[in-house]
C-alpha cells in the first residue's frame, strides 16, 4: 500500500542539524539517509548499518532474501517456506536444534524474538541479540551467515520437519482458506501468483524429495539476492568488518536462474466472485480497480507528492466511510479504500474492503459505489482537504519529535523495503520538512483528478465472501453487476458539516492541589486534589511526544446484582458510542483531527477504569476527554441501537467456525455454575437484549465519585502543566466520601476433573487445552516460580512435541497468581494438532509436565527462563507503558510499587526447587481438559 505505507518513512530519523536546507524541486532525487551506511559486496550481498542506542546494549540483526515462492517451480510447491524452517533445524556451526538452543540461553526466545516469515517475493529472518558481549555477536553473525549458505538439510532433519510444516499448513485450513482458492483465479487473473501460495500444497510437502528442497536453497540463496541488515546499540565500523568477514567470501552460482519478475495481466472482463462457506464466520466486500501500468517506483520530489496526494485522498474518503458506521442502519461494520499494493508486487490497484452484515453486501456494494461517484462529480471539500493534511501533518510532527527515541526494530523494515522494492529511505527529518512544504503545494484539483485514474470499466474484480445458511440469500452476479453500473445521477454533494468549537459545554470551575509527594526512588510524584482524587504521574525520558493515562477505582460489575449484570454486560461499551457534551463520534472525530489524544472509559468485573493517551502538546483534549466522560456523557439511543447492530454483525456467525465454537463450549462447560457467566461469543438475541437505559444509569453511577479513583500518567510531562490540568479537569469532577472495595462473588468453576470432546468442523483439525485453575493463598514467590513454570514447560514442550515428535507448529504454557480480589491460580498448556494425534500428544504433555513434577526443571532450562526475562526487563524498563502498566497493577493489588525495581533480584532468586514445589502444589490437582474434533462422519 504505497500511500499508506509511505508514512513508515517516519520510523527513520537521522540526527541531523535541524537548519539543513532540503532540495524539493520537482526532478531532484529523494536522498538516502545518512544516518544509514550501506554498501555492496563485491558478490552483490547488500548491506545496511545503524548506530541505535534504544533499546540499550541490543541489536536487530535481518537476513532479507529476494526470492519467495513466486520462484519455486511446479514440484517445489511450498518448499521456500519449508528452506525457511529447515535453517533452524541444522547448520554448519548449529547441528540439529542447537541454534535454537544456543539463543535461549542468551535470551532470545523463539517464536517471540527470534522469527522468520516467507511470501511470494521474500523470505525473512529476524535475529535481536545483546551487543554488549562480543562473544554473543561473533555467534549473532555466524547464525545468519549459516541460515544464508550453510543449512545442511539432513534427509532426517528434513523428514522430521515435514510434521511441523503439515501442522503449519493444516493451521491454515478453513473457510478463509477455500473461498480464498476459489476466488484467487480472478483476483489475480492468469498471473503465477495465484498458484503459489507460499504454504504450497499438501502432497508436495508429504512426498517431495530431499534434492527438491537443496535446489531452491542454492538456486536462491545467493549473494546477489541478499541484504544483511544491522541496527542497534554497535559501532558502525565494526559491524562493517562483519559483514565483510563472513559473507564476502561466497560465490553466485556459474549458471545463476534469472530472477523472473511475474506480472499480472489486464483483462477486459469484470469479474465476480460470489464465495460462501459453512463455516464463514463473517461477510464481506472487496472492489478492486487494477492499474494498467506496473507500479512506479518513488524516486523523485514530484513522486513523493503524488504519493502525498493519494494519502490525502485515502485520508478524506475514508473519513467519509467511517462517518457511515457511525449512522443508523450502518451498511458495514467497517469500510476502508485505498490504492497501492496487491497479492503481486508486479500491480496495484484502487480496493475498497468492507465488513458487512450478512444480509447487506450489496447495501454496503452500493455505499461503496457512490461514495466513488460522489468523488467523481463532486469532488471533496476545502474543509475536507485542510482536516486531511492537518491530520497527516499532525503524524509526521510525532514521529519527527520522537526522531531520537525510535527502537532500532523500527528501523530494519524500512531498509528491508528499500532493498526489496527501492522505496525510499530519506529520514524523518528531510520527509518532515519535504512532507511539509509540498503538502502546501497540493491542492483540491489535484486531489479530486485522482478517482479519473482509478475507477474504470474493464480491469476490475468484485469478490463477496460469507456464510452460507439455511434461509440466507446470497447475492447473484446479475445483482453485483446491476450495483456497479447503476444510476448515479441522482447523487448530491457531500455536506460537510460545521467543526465543533469545544469538546466541552459546561463551565469549569477548578478545585486545587492540596498536598503533592514524591518518592525520589521510583521518580513519582503525587498530587493529592481538593476532591478527594488522587493523581500519580512519572516524568520520563522514554519518548518525546507521549503521555499515557489509566485511571482505576474499586468496584467494577460485580457490584452490580446478577439480573442486572445479565442485561448489561455488553452495554457498558456501547454507552460511550453516544458520545459527549451533546457531540456525536463524528463531530468528535473531526474536532480531534490533527490533535492526538484518546481516552476509553470501561467497567471490568472488579474496576471502572479509564486509559488513553496524547502528545504533551495535546495533553489538555485528554484531560477534557475525561472530565466530559466523568460529567457530561450523552444519552443517544440510535447510537446505541447502531452500536449493537455493528457488534451483532461481527459476532454473528462466530460460532459457524470450529475454533470460536469450541471456545463456547469449553468455557460454558467450565463456567456452567456461574450466574454471571452468560456467552463467549454473544449471539443475536443477546445482543438485542441489552437494556441501553440500565446501561447508561450504571455506567453514569461507576463514574459518579472522582474522590474513589486514581489516576496515573507516565511520560514526558511538564510539573506545572500536570498541576494545572489535574487541578482544573480532575478536582472539579463530582466526588463523595464513599470508597467502595471489589467484591469476590466466589469461584463458580466446575470443581474436580474433567474432559469436554467438542466436535466441530469439516477439516482435519484439533484443538487440545489443559487448564488448572483453584482458590489459592497469594505468595509472590509462588507466582513468580509458577511463571517460571509456564516458560520451562514451554520450552520443554516445543523440544518434545514439536522438535521430537513432529505433531504441533506451536504450543504454548503459562501460569500466574492474582493476588486481587483474592488468591487464584491459573495455569494453561494449549496447541492445535491433527486429530488423529490428540490424545498422544495430550499424553506427551501431561508427561511433561510430571517429569518437572518428579524431579523439577533441568537447571539449563531455568537458566534459559532466567536469561529471557532479564532481556525483556532491560528492554520493558525503559517504555512507559510497561511502568503504568505496573503502577496500575501494584496499587490494585495494594502491593508496593518499588517492586518494579526488584524484579532482576526476584528473577535470579528462582530455584529449581521452588519451580517443582509450584507444580506439584499446582499441577497435581485438577484439571479440565478440553478436546476439538471435527465433526464425525458417518
């Protein structure tokens, strides 16, 4: 998506002298960033370097290959995703599953940070590692040098993988992936992409032979097709030398495969594809209008403009389609269009995508329609176009004040695209100031010209995919057809309505801080108002230009009687819908353009918070957001009757698909004794059983006393602007002596052991999951040991069923103890397999889990846990969100805070001991197993 994609210049940002003059004549060349070295090996290998101290003492390091399944030939369908796993699975310097094993012990865990992925154009590898032990980068390099020309492809290694990658592929399985097969001819009309689906095809991956796999590996694996990617806390010159050292040596191939670019060919016809499924859990539209032309490559001034043009063009359409969904009677859930990349990198096109009640995709066809005719013979507005390049203007501002803060994973995709497809990377200085000026040069005429090039007779697809049920009439291509070319003479111009002056009605009279602490070891500061309230706030150095928000009372639906909760449940969210101080979501949407600032009210069983976030510049709107919520929220019911049609829509055929269907019934089944426990997934009637009046009084009596909330703010805040706005918008909120405390309606569970077979769905898919749950007394000794637990278990459980027995593709263990309202205990182990492997691979678990019972974990894998949390402590310590996350979490837990500067200290205390005490305290109890099947067939 070339336009929208073009605001991911913003990840980049050199420290250049801000008065450098920038050349924007129209012909002149976008720059390369020179906060960026890169070069090219005399064998062709790319690479780029990036000096990047956040986060600290870490590098990103890429392999980026220019070759996916687009390349593979017929008998080699699927094998560029498999090359992919093989190169964890034995190297030169790795055997077997060394590599995985040597990076856990440093740290990184797989599938979390270390990661690959493979599409039709490129195959990627991702490897962040410390940079502050030489020995651990000298390794770092050896790893992506092997994963490039050193995989050994063992004939059994490849044999034991051909499960993993089965279980992968069987994971895709379902109605998305049928209606796609069938759809996809059209889509991309006699092009080889539509017959290269990176996963490849089942018998391929079953039977190929083991020369298939070696040949794509040195056919395409060559110098000439890679780039090494390198940003982080390093020195430039001596990543250079690296690179050097360990790929310069490698040669091409004498008799190289050219590296065919496939294109997409024109067609004159309009197709439709009209695709239903029994198990489509959802409704949807896609309108695509193909270029004629390749894609151009952005390279000068003039193209960046375009470029800008067509974001503004998508920013004001989609404001419009978004205004749609805010209406009564929404045609879709929600719509979007924009023009820019498709399945192929050869062809763009104009697509507009929508999701839609089941029964108004043409309804939603038709908006679609019009609103590009609407374009067409009216054009937007001024107002449109000046709210738009604030809009975009006000992103570009952000990303440009936080030009020093930037993580360095943020970077390596943008050279990865300059690589693959040569998109620019100039840096967010020079795109901030060119982005600046030029938008000051684009006017309404060269927006409104663009819907000319886009919309056209010929070239064009339609596809409509959704259930298909018993009494649902599906649309005909006569009926799609009839919709595209329908009369729009009868359209009238858009009408843009006047910008609210306030997000406020009423006067504010401000109440006053009274006391004000501070706690110099967390860097806290706390303000004590004349309300009652209480605000906590942390000044960081973390980003530039944010400002998070959470602010927590006791109470919470529990409070609320059974009969009520049960009409209200799903209420609570769509009060806010109404919007406040009589604005609609619309009139506060176009009000917030340009200014950036959210805050989101909502009650949980335990608590009514609220959470947001801003710009130190835009701090106020926040605070207003929040006093208008406390004081002043609308009661609309067409908002809210449009607010439960949209989440009626979304949810209403959920439960066709096996997954979400098994998760009903498994957590029915568990929470059978529960009076407050009404659906997982809410259908129709449950939907339209929602009392909006109960909702609104008891989210209005939730929010009634300031004096029973704290807030937290952390980030880069001002001391007198924070005392200002919480003394004018906090400690004027309404407020009571009444503190109120969490009530525990007890543990309804079903007690004892338990087994629940669900049998759901056509394919040949399962689903396992074992879960311990129990009333427990809180230790936080306990609950980091049982944390512990959950990432060993983890660990031994992708060695043993994934790396030994070949039956999952992922698998995942985890454990915890709340503390709050009263001790509890849960811990889950769940993976998907096929079914014909579910009970031995529940047995393999279960087995598991006894052999850390009986003779606790092996200190390597303790070690591992231990390496991995410290990692992400370095890195979580260091963001705002992870320290209000933990302010949060502390004061609800009435714990104090300061452990957030302890928790290395209680990570290296963990002992092997205290891991196998936690799971035969734990896991020896009862559990409940839960077991998807498909359906049985006669």
């Amino acid at each position: 998506m070339k336009q929208i994609r073009l605001w991911m210049f913003l990840v980049a940002a050199p420290l250049l002298a801000s008065a450098q003059d920038i050349d924007l004549k129209g012909d002149s060349p976008i720059p390369f960033d020179p906060a960026v070295r890169t070069g090219k090996l005399k064998n062709g290998l790319t690479y780029y370097i990036r000096k990047n101290a956040k986060p600290e003492n870490k590098v990103d390091l890429r392999l980026v290959i220019n070759a996916g399944s687009i390349l593979e030939d017929d008998d080699q369908q699927g094998l560029a995703h498999f090359m992919e796993h093989m190169c964890f699975n034995g190297t030169k310097h790795f055997p077997k599953n060394e590599l995985v094993d040597y990076l856990q012990s440093i740290g990184v865990k797989f599938g979390q940070h270390l990661n690959a992925y493979t599409s039709f154009d490129e195959t990627v590898y991702f490897l962040p590692i410390p940079s502050d032990d030489t020995e651990k980068l000298e390794k770092g390099f050896s790893i992506l040098e092997d994963w490039a020309f050193n995989a050994v492809l063992t004939p059994e290694e490849i044999d034991k993988e051909r499960g993993v990658v089965l279980e992968e592929y069987r994971l895709g399985l379902g109605a998305d992936d049928r209606m796609r097969k069938r759809f996809m001819p059209k889509m991309m009309y006699q092009s080889h992409y539509a017959n290269r689906l990176p996963i490849g095809q089942k018998e391929i991956l079953e039977n190929f032979t083991y020369d298939k796999i070696k040949n794509f590996y040195k056919d395409w694996y060559r110098p000439d097709l890679m780039a090494v990617i390198v940003v982080g806390d390093i020195d430039v010159d001596a990543m250079e030398k690296k690179i050097k050292d360990h790929f310069s040596s490698y040669k091409n191939p004498k008799k190289e495969r050219p590296r065919k670019i496939y294109d997409v060919p024109n067609h004159e016809q309009t197709f439709v594809s009209i695709e239903t499924d029994k198990e489509a859990s959802n409704s949807r539209v896609q309108l695509i209008y193909k270029d004629y032309t390749d894609p151009k490559v952005m390279v000068t001034v003039n193209n960046m403009k375009e470029d800008l043009a067509e974001m503004l063009f998508s920013t004001m359409l989609n404001n419009r389609l978004n205004e749609y969904t805010n209406k009564p009677n929404p045609p879709f859930v929600y719509g979007y269009t924009y023009h820019g990349d498709t399945w192929a990198k050869t062809k763009e096109a104009y697509q507009s995508f929508a999701m839609t009640q089941e029964d108004k995709q043409l309804d939603a066809l038709k908006v679609l329609v019009e609103e590009n005719e609407r374009i067409k013979k009216f054009g937007f507005t001024q107002g449109e176009l000046e709210r738009a390049k604030t809009e975009i203007n006000a992103m570009y501002e952000k990303s440009y004040n936080e030009r020093d803060k930037k993580n360095s994973s943020n970077y390596v995709g943008e050279y990865q695209r300059h690589f693959l497809s040569k998109e620019p990377t100039p840096g967010i200085e020079w795109t901030f100031k060119a982005s600046q000026k030029l938008m000051e040069q684009i006017s309404l005429k060269d927006i409104n010209g663009l819907i000319n090039n886009y919309l056209k007779d010929d070239n064009r697809v339609v596809v409509l995919t959704g259930p298909e049920k018993e009494g649902l009439k599906q649309p005909t291509e006569a009926e799609v057809l009839a919709v595209l070319n329908m009369d729009t003479s009868n359209l009238t111009a858009y009408e843009d309505e006047p910008v609210a002056s306030s997000l406020l009605r009423n006067e504010v009279k401000p109440g006053s801080v009274t006391k004000k602490e501070s706690n110099d070891k967390l860097g806290t500061t706390t303000l004590y108002l004349s309300n009652g309230a209480k605000v906590t706030y942390k000044k960081t150095d973390f980003k530039n230009d944010e400002v998070l928000m959470r602010a927590i009372s006791y109470g919470g639906s529990n409070l609320i009687s059974v009969e009520d909760y049960r009409k209200t449940y799903l209420g609570f969210s769509g009060v806010t819908q109404g919007g406040f101080s009589g604005l609609d979501q619309n009139a506060i949407d176009k009000f917030m353009t340009g200014k950036i600032a959210t805050v989101r009210p909502f009650v949980s069983d335990n608590f009514e918070m609220m959470s947001g976030s801003s710009t130190p510049k835009d701090m106020e709107y926040m605070f207003q957001m929040m006093y208008a919520y406390f004081t002043d929220i609308n009661y609309d019911e067409e908002a809210f009757d449009t607010y439960i049609q949209k989440q009626s829509a979304f949810t209403a055929n959920m439960l066709s698909q096996p997954a979400y269907f098994f998760r009903q019934e498994f957590y029915s089944f568990i929470n059978k004794d529960d009076p407050r426990f009404v659906t997982v997934i809410p259908d129709e009637k449950t939907w339209k059983s929602t009392d909006y009046k109960l909702s609104y009084d008891l989210f209005k009596e939730r929010f009634s006393n300031a004096a029973d909330f704290e807030f937290f703010f952390v980030g880069n805040i001002d001391d007198k602007a924070m005392e200002e706005l919480a003394s004018k918008y906090l400690a004027s909120l309404p407020a009571s002596d009444k503190k109120e405390t969490a009530q525990d309606p007890g543990d309804k569970k079903v007690k004892g052991s338990h087994k629940r077979v669900v049998h759901k769905g056509a394919d040949p898919k399962s689903n396992v999951t074992i879960m311990y749950y129990g009333e427990t007394k809180y230790n936080p000794e306990e609950a980091t040991a049982l944390n512990a637990l959950g990432e060993i278990l983890t660990i031994k459980l992708v060695e043993e069923l994934r790396e030994k027995e070949s039956g999952v593709y992922g698998i995942r263990a985890s454990g915890s103890i709340d503390k709050f309202p009263t001790g509890y205990f849960r811990f889950n182990v769940s993976f998907p397999c096929g079914p014909e492997n579910a009970e031995k691979l529940m047995e393999s678990a279960l087995r598991e889990i006894q052999k850390i019972v009986d003779n606790g974990p092996e200190e390597k894998d303790l070690a591992k846990y231990k390496e991995g949390e410290l990692l992400d402590y370095k890195k979580n310590i260091k963001e705002n969100r992870y320290w209000l996350s933990y302010l949060g979490s502390q004061w609800t837990d009435n714990t104090s805070p300061e452990n957030i500067l302890t928790v290395e200290d209680r990570v290296n205390a963990v002992t092997a001991k205290q891991v196998q005490d936690v799971a035969k305290k734990y896991l020896t109890k009862d559990k409940v197993i839960g077991m998807l099947l498909p359906e049985e067939t006669n």
